[in-house]
C-alpha cells in the first residue's frame, strides 16, 4: 500500500479526429495520411505538433490539497473543484453523530496521525459555522477532488516535467492517465 494518495479517472476525450483534420490542411493530404503523419510529428514539441493543443482530456482527480497546490502549476487547463465551504461544512453539519463526523473527516484526510482532538476540533470549528477556521485549520493533507481539462499537449509538458519529481503522486497520476487514454501513442517518447 502506498503512503500517499490520489485517484484519477479520465471522463472524456475529445478533438482527436477534429485536429487531425486540421492537420490534414497543413500539409494537403487526405485524413488517412495525416494519421501517419501525426504519428511522427507529435513528438516536435516546440511548433509542429500544435495539433495537439485542440485534443482535450477531461479527469477527476481526487487527491490532497497540497499536490492540488503543485498542478495550480498548469495554467494552460481549467478546473472544477468541490467547494471546501459548500461540501466540508454541509456534509460535517449533516452527520448526526460524531462518530460518524470523526469518520467521515479521517476518510478525506491523507494523515494517518490525526489525533481524535483534532478532528473534534474541526467539528467544534463547523458547528460554528466559521469557515474561516475552519479552512485555516484544516491540514494541507484534505483530499479534494477536482475536475481537470487540458489538452494533450499540455498534458505532455506535465509529463516531461513530472514524470520522476519528488511526490510519487505525480508518477502514479501519469501511469493511471495514461492507462485510461485512448491515444497514449502521442506520449511513448516521454515515458
């Protein structure tokens, strides 16, 4: 078992064909060619292969605060995320006991030390209705999940960049993308 965690799956693909076609303009020749020719170029990543940019990916992401603090990193991308406000708060205020509060806040938290004095802690916060505080207290191991979009090519410079940094979070996150893409060929020259 790992001693980190985050959790992906791609929800969507799409522009392959769309920005083949385009390529197909480029060098006036048939869709068909244009495959083969994609094949070669994907790889020139500094102006021939901006075919790229028009394949988007769509991912959910669950992982904790502060790896989503490094993949802020990617501003050529968008992100939907879970409000800490609206789901944190609501769902602790809606628990009726506080086993269950105590539970339900180890479950989102990468921290296997938590003392049970923290977690009342955070449940006083939110019976308070201090979202101040409790956002300030909450530890940068809260797990939040996040709805990605970026492009192929953007997805290639995080894999370029990535693939052998210090978090292992970020190999498991480009193994597990990769996994589940229907075009991983356009990113074989990285790994």
């Amino acid at each position: 078992m790992n001693d980190f965690f985050i959790e992906t799956k791609v929800l969507n693909e799409s522009g392959v064909e769309a920005a083949i076609s385009g390529l197909s303009l480029s060098y006036k020749i048939r869709y068909e060619r244009a495959v083969e020719v994609s094949n070669k170029i994907y790889k020139n990543d500094f102006g021939e292969n901006k075919f790229l940019e028009q394949m988007m990916i769509w991912i959910k992401v669950r992982a904790p605060r502060y790896w989503w603090a490094e993949a802020d990193t990617y501003r050529l991308s968008t992100k939907q995320s879970e409000s800490t406000m609206h789901t944190l708060i609501k769902k602790l205020s809606t628990l009726d006991d506080e086993d269950k509060k105590v539970s339900w806040i180890y479950d989102n938290i990468e921290c296997a030390d938590m003392s049970i004095g923290y977690l009342n802690e955070l449940i006083e916060i939110v019976k308070q209705n201090n979202i101040v505080k409790f956002k300030r207290k909450l530890t940068e191991g809260f797990l939040q999940t996040r709805v990605w979009m970026f492009s192929y090519k953007e997805f290639r410079n995080i894999v370029r960049q990535r693939k052998n940094h210090k978090f292992p979070h970020w190999g498991k996150f480009i193994d597990d993308v990769l996994g589940q893409l229907k075009h991983p060929e356009y990113f074989y020259d990285l790994k």
